[in-house]
C-alpha cells in the first residue's frame, strides 16, 4: 500500500516553495525521493530551498514563477521538464501573504 502513495521518483512542483510554509513542504517532499522544482516569484528564496533539497542528498531546481503571468508560468513547465522530466504533481502555495496586497 505504501507503493501507491510513494513519491520516490516523482517530479513535484511547488508555487510559493520560496517561503516558510511552502518551503517546508519541499523540503518533506525532497526528503520523500522526489524532484523537487522550487516555483517562486523571488529567485533567491527559490534557490535557497532548493539548495538546502540538494544538501540533504535530494534533487531540486529553482524556478523563478510568477503565477499571475501565463509565459512566466509556461516558461517554468519547459524549464522543469527540461531538468527534471516529466511533472506529476503541482502543489499551488503561491500568493496571499503580502502586506501591501489589497482585497
């Protein structure tokens, strides 16, 4: 049973994986054997996840990703398929959490 919800071997892409909560995510997932793209809008927030993915002996790419623009977004998808292979799983955790951000 724990075969199926195995992500060993799986690409994951995660929005907002720049971030505290986001980040932690990526971090579990990284540990959990899959390829990990890091998706944020700030590159370096991106790379230190990812950084910190590899360190801990897991594969990862930082992808810089503005979720609110189409190219940027479909920039990304080439990028990681381009590095990572094939996508299987997308986590949205991008957005919400800005101060000057207006309802």
């Amino acid at each position: 049973m724990s075969d199926i919800f195995s992500l060993s071997g799986k690409t994951v892409a995660i929005t907002g994986g720049g971030g505290i909560l986001c980040g932690e995510m990526a971090l579990a997932i990284g540990k959990a054997g899959a390829k990990v793209a890091v998706l944020d809008l700030a590159e370096e927030a991106a790379a230190k996840v990812a950084k910190q993915i590899k360190a801990d002996g897991g594969s990862a790419v930082a992808v810089k990703c503005n979720v609110l623009d189409k190219a940027s977004i479909e920039e990304a998808k080439v990028k990681i398929e381009s590095e990572s292979g094939k996508l299987d799983i997308l986590i949205n955790g991008a957005g919400g959490n800005r101060k000057d951000a207006t309802a």
